[in-house]
C-alpha cells in the first residue's frame, strides 16, 4: 500500500473524499473541489469545502501556496 492510500483510509469520510479530488486534480482550489463533489449525492457548501481543505493542510496532508486572493 503507497502512502497516499494510508493517508487517505485514515481520514474521516469527506476529508478522504476532498483528499482523493486534489490527488487526481494534482493542484486545486476549493472552486475546483466543490465543482468535482458536485456529481456526489450531495452538494457541499464552498464554506464545508474550504474548511476541509483547511483541515487537511493543517494536518500536514496538503500543501498550499497562494495564488492571488487564493489558495491552491
């Protein structure tokens, strides 16, 4: 098993899911997250989204760099 699939059977449901996006979009912003979930049985709010992302950066799982008034 790679590190990416420990990673991401240890996360909380939708921190695995949000994980999974940025994986296969490789660099995403939280637009670009939510847009993928949207095909999900259910809609998540930019604000759920961003936070995750947040939450995944804060927990050392992705990197961020800003671009603009973003991240990515």
């Amino acid at each position: 098993m790679n590190d990416d699939q420990s990673i991401s059977q240890s996360l909380p449901a939708l921190e695995r899911q949000v994980f999974e996006v940025v994986k296969r979009l490789g660099s995403a912003s939280v637009a670009d997250v939510a847009q993928e979930l949207t095909g999900d049985e259910r809609t998540r709010a930019y604000t759920t989204v961003m936070t995750v992302l947040s939450r995944l950066f804060q927990k050392g799982y992705l990197l961020r760099q800003r671009d603009g008034k973003a991240f990515l």
